[in-house]
C-alpha cells in the first residue's frame, strides 16, 4: 500500500497546527461549537492511536475493532493535551504517530491483512457515518483523504483572515 497521500495528509496537518501555534495568538477562539487547535490535535492523536492499534492487531493475527467515539470524549481530550504537555507536544506525539502508521499500513502488511474486514463505528458530529465491517485499508485511506484534511481545514480556519495561510492548504 502506497502511504505517500497518507504522509502528505500529515505533513499538511503538522505544517498547519505549527502555523497556528507561530500564529501570536496564544489560542486562537474557535467558532461556536468548534474545538480549539490543542484539542483538534488531542483528537487526530487518539484517532491515531487507536488505527495504530487496529493495524498491530491485524499485524498479530488478532481480532479487534475500530470505534472513534473515545476520540469524541472531551474529558478524553483534555487528559491527553495535559498528558502530552500541550500543543508542541501533540504535534511531536502526531508526528511520530505518522512515522509508525506510513510504516505499519504500507510494506509491513500483506494484501490480505489490509483486506482484513475490522468492526467499525465512525460518529462525527453526533451523527453516525459508519457502523459496520470496513476492510483496515480503508480505515488508513480514510485518514489520508477525509480525518486529517477536515481537521486541517479545521486548524486553517483558526488563523485570522488575510494571514496567507489559507492558500497553503
């Protein structure tokens, strides 16, 4: 599996959050209803953490299954921006996270692994978007073209207008 469109999901992410972080406002507000960049980070990291675990069961010759809702949990959020010690440290949590799904989800697994059909419930928004078997290739790809670029798009939009950084997604 070609994880390159993975790696540039993440490398927009990271170039993203940074940009925000560099932006001079200590923490940018939000809209209403809308996560602010430590939690959008906080969220990828736990989305991440658990594909990361999804693939390791796959990779085991393990059962398991994928369920975003811990992702969704606010409580949830704010332990893991504490725990890794605010943005900087999500931003080196996520990069590194990335290295380790470009690797585990690209030559490491098998046709047959990636084919693996894994149990998955996706809610976004209180709505639910997925609730059934969804091969773990398709748990990967989803990254790359719909988690990291929403919340991408979602880090961009923090940034006051006219700063330029639009353009660069």
């Amino acid at each position: 599996m070609d994880t390159t469109p993975l790696r540039d999901a993440y490398r927009a992410l990271l170039d993203a959050a940074a940009t925000v972080a560099d932006s001079g406002d200590a923490s940018p507000l939000p809209p209403a209803g809308e996560w602010n960049a430590d939690q959008i980070l906080a969220h990828v990291a736990i989305v991440n953490a658990a594909t990361i675990a999804a693939v390791s069961a796959i990779a085991s010759g393990a059962n398991t299954t994928y369920d975003n809702r811990i992702a969704l949990d606010t409580w949830t959020i704010d332990r893991l921006i504490a725990l890794a010690g605010g943005n900087a440290g999500l931003r080196d949590r996520i990069r590194l996270q990335a290295d380790a799904l470009c690797t585990l989800g690209g030559p490491m697994l098998s046709d047959a692994e990636l084919s693996t059909p894994v149990p998955t419930r996706l809610l976004s928004n209180d709505t639910v978007l997925v609730d059934q078997p969804m091969p773990l290739r398709d748990l990967i790809t989803g990254l790359a073209e719909a988690e990291l670029p929403g919340h991408t798009k979602q880090l961009v939009d923090l940034l006051p207008s006219g700063t330029g950084a639009e353009a660069d997604t």
